[in-house]
C-alpha cells in the first residue's frame, strides 16, 4: 500500500498560498498513491452541502474527483471543523467518511487513525457542543435556512469548537496525545495516527517487540506538514520551500 495522510490544513482562501501547494501535492503523490487519508480540518469550515461552501473550495472538490478516476480511495475522518459532510463527498465524490476513528490493515501493520478531538475526557463543554453538532437535528437545521445565514452561524461556532489543546502549551499537549496513543497501542495495534494537535510528532515506543508508533502529521496550515506511509515504512515530511524534507523515517 502507498498512502498520504494529511490533516488540520484549514484551507479558507483558494487563492492563498498553502491552499495553491496543497493542490500542487495532491496532484504531484496523485500516480503514486492508492490511498489518501484526510485526518479532519482539511476546511477552515466544512457545511454539508452548504453552495457558498462547495463553491469556494470547487478546485479542490475537482482535485478529489480526479484522484477517484484514478483509482485512488480516499478516507476521511471528520474533525471539529467538519460540521456535516453531505451528499457532496458521500455521493458525488464517493469518499469514505468516518466519525470517529479508522482502523487500517496494511502490508501486516494494523492502524488507528482519529482526529484526535475527543482524546481529553475533562472536555465536557466541547463534547456536549460536538455532540448537537453533529445530531440529524443541527443537519435538518441547516438544510432549511438559508446558505449564507448558515456559513456566519458556523464561522461563529467554529471559534468556539476547539476542543482544548489550543489552549495549552506545546509540551502539555505532546503529552496528552501521547498518552492517548499509549492506551491504543496497549490493544492490537502497531501504529496510532492522530491530528489535531498542529504539531509534527512521532515516538517510538522500544518496549514492545517489535517496535510500536505514535505519528501526528501535524498541521498543513502551520508547518505544511504530512505523512508517506509505502509498504509498511512511514515518513514524516515536510514541504520546504517547493521540496520535500524527511523529518522521520520509521520502518
């Protein structure tokens, strides 16, 4: 299997800079990889089948369609930007979408995958929020109201749908998703995947036999950051300055 993941590029502005890259990287791995995996956040904000939403991101929905053709599968996990995703990526562009977690089994290496939103259990406000904004309600909710009333009412939400690792300091937050990684890989596990952090981070976890691994690809929009997973070796890269640096390599 070859496989790209990337995650938390809250892409906004089709003209800017990193939206222009990111459609230049998918196109670049498009005849290599089989598979892309989209942990979450891959929109500044992400509406269903909202019209002002579809149209301002229509090259990039165009670039999915185009990886389809190829064959390419594409799996993609919601995060706390990805209010509803629709008829759009279910249907028309046939995206596999989870809510919560994935679980990969590739060249004898088993995968968990998550955003990684839900890993703090003291979030209370934030999983209550997540939980109506998720519900067939909120869905129906914004179906009936007009496009545009609903792209303000999610741009406000989105503000207030981070779940709290912003809110602390890079270290605290190392540790948290580490931990959490920790508890996944104690099951049957080899490799725990998670986003939401914006930070790159890996740890190889020498203690079991073979060796476990916790990769965060960390944030596009932050540090233009991804992961080539190819035949049970996965890279940590990033792009700098039009090429690619591998800041991890993991067998």
């Amino acid at each position: 299997m070859k496989a790209l993941f990337i995650t938390d590029a809250h892409l906004n502005d089709p003209a800017s800079h990193d939206y222009g890259l990111l459609l230049d990287l998918l196109e670049r791995y498009a005849s290599r990889m089989e598979c892309l995996v989209v942990l979450g956040d891959l929109f500044h904000i992400w509406i269903g089948d909202n019209k002002k939403v579809t149209a301002l991101h229509r090259h990039l929905l165009d670039m999915f369609r185009q990886l389809r053709r190829r064959g390419v599968r594409v799996f993609y996990l919601k995060g706390n930007h990805d209010f509803f995703m629709g008829r759009v990526f279910k249907r028309d562009l046939d995206v596999h979408v989870f809510e919560n977690e994935l679980v990969l089994d590739w060249d004898g290496c088993r995968i968990f995958a998550s955003h990684g939103d839900t890993i703090n259990p003291r979030d209370y406000g934030y999983r209550l929020l997540r939980l109506i904004l998720r519900s067939r309600p909120a869905e129906l909710l914004s179906r009936s109201l007009n496009d545009a009333v609903v792209y303000r009412l999610a741009e406000w939400l989105s503000s207030h749908a981070s779940a709290s690792p912003p809110a602390l300091n890079e270290e605290r937050i190392r540790a948290l998703f580490l931990s959490y990684a920790q508890r996944q890989l104690e099951k049957d596990y080899q490799v725990v995947i998670l986003g939401h952090s914006h930070i790159p981070d890996w740890e190889v976890l020498s203690q079991y036999t073979p060796q476990k691994l916790y990769l965060n690809p960390g944030s596009w929009s932050s540090h233009r950051t991804y992961i080539w997973y190819q035949h049970g070796r996965f890279e940590l890269r990033a792009l700098r300055e039009m090429r690619e640096e591998i800041l991890f390599d993991f067998p």
